[in-house]
C-alpha cells in the first residue's frame, strides 16, 4: 500500500519560537487552517484513499478534518504517531535550546539523543515506523492496493522517512519536512519505496497502483528498475 505522511498545517507554536511537543491547547493558526482546507484539492484526485490516521494532538485533528468530511472517512487516532514527548524541553524557547550541549547530539548524533524527562528519537523512530507497518498491513485490500493518509508531526515522519529510505537515523536532520508537507512511501512485499518527500504544493507523487497479473500468472516481480522508472507509476489516479 502507499501512505501518504501528511505533517499538520502551521501552528500557533510554529511562528512562536516555542518548541510545542505535546503541550496542550495548541492549534493551527490562520494558515494552518487554510492549509487543511488545500488537502482536500490536493488529493482530489485520489480515487482509492481507504483511510485517515491521525496523531492525538489537537493541530493533526485540525489538519484531517476537512479531507475526512469531504471523504466521509472516520479518522483513526494512533497514539504511537503522537509528537516526540520533548520533556522538560517542552514549552522552551528554540533560541534558549540552542545553547543546550543535548542540541549538538539532536543535530550530529540524534540516535542518541534522549530529551530529559523524555523519550529518545530512537525510540520515537521505533514506535512511529512499527505504527506505519501495523496500520498499513490493517488497511490494505488482500491486493495490497490502496491510499491512506496519517497525519503525523515533523520530527516522527523525518524518522518514518529515513527508515524507509535505509538511511541510519543519525541521517534523518538532511531530511526537510514543512508545515502541511506530503511524504510519500509505497510499502511493498519485500521494501519501501520512497516516491516524494515533503511536497508542499499541488498533489504530490502518489504512484499509479501496481498492474494485476494476468488469471494463473505468478505475480508482477518487485524489482527496482534498473536505469530508472519509466515512468508510467508516476501517473495520477484519476477518477
């Protein structure tokens, strides 16, 4: 199946300076909310989109609803997507976390940083990744075909991301992804594929779904191709 990692649309706490974490009362500001509303064009033309998974946080409900009303979709809440539990971090100016020694170790050596009275990324990396895996066994048709969506928070998809790229996490600050950006990850029989990262405008780079076999033929080989893509998995699904 293919998920589409959807970070939430710009938060109060984005323009504030504030290292938000899992703070409560924080809401997509003004372009945040025009953000959420883009979702839906967007992924207009997304015929199979068979779910909507969403962190706990009050700015990724925000985030999904208006693509979950026009779909009729009951989004799902996973508490393993949630944002990185930043402990004492938490509610902290970004410019005072600068002259933390922990902030070196976050920007060279994230696997082995572990936020006091917190989590570590490295742990934060293991329960989003085993939480993308789950839901995308649970959703997906006996095909493996299909879309969905899990709206998550910056930090945990730059960890998805570099899991399914097979970079080591110690990698994954090379990773850029924005406010309301799309990620796109194919997860097949045997790999990721990674189709696009933080797509920021227009619909992003959801493959075609794979062709079906022909009656008694043994299924399509899932091999990288060899000089690069043709192509033709690129193309939009369009209803």
């Amino acid at each position: 199946m293919t998920v589409i990692l959807l970070r939430h649309g710009r938060s109060t706490a984005n323009t504030s300076g504030v290292l938000a974490g899992r703070s409560a009362g924080v809401e997509l500001d003004e372009t945040g909310r025009g953000q959420a509303d883009a979702v839906v064009d967007r992924l207009a033309d997304v015929v199979d989109l068979v779910g909507i998974v969403r962190s706990p946080l009050t700015r990724c409900e925000q985030t999904v609803a208006p693509l979950a009303q026009a779909r009729g979709i009951v989004p799902i809440v996973e508490d393993r997507l949630v944002e990185v539990d930043y402990g004492s971090w938490t509610g902290r100016k970004i410019t005072d976390l600068v002259g933390e020694d922990l902030w070196k170790t976050v920007q060279q050596h994230p696997s082995a940083a572990v936020f006091p009275d917190g989590e570590g990324l490295a742990d934060v990396q293991c329960r989003a990744v085993r939480a993308i895996r789950d839901l995308d066994a649970r959703l997906g048709g006996p095909d493996g075909s299909g879309v969905w969506v899990a709206c998550t928070h910056g930090d945990v998809i730059k960890a998805i991301v570099a899991d399914a790229m097979g970079v080591h996490l110690d990698s994954f600050q090379r990773i850029v992804v924005e406010p309301s950006s799309m990620s796109v990850v194919r997860y097949s029989s045997t790999r990721p594929y990674v189709h696009g990262v933080n797509s920021t405008g227009g619909r992003p780079p959801v493959p075609a779904p794979p062709p079906k076999p022909a009656e008694g033929a043994a299924p399509a080989a899932d091999d990288a191709v060899i000089g690069g893509s043709t192509g033709a998995a690129a193309e939009p699904v369009r209803p």
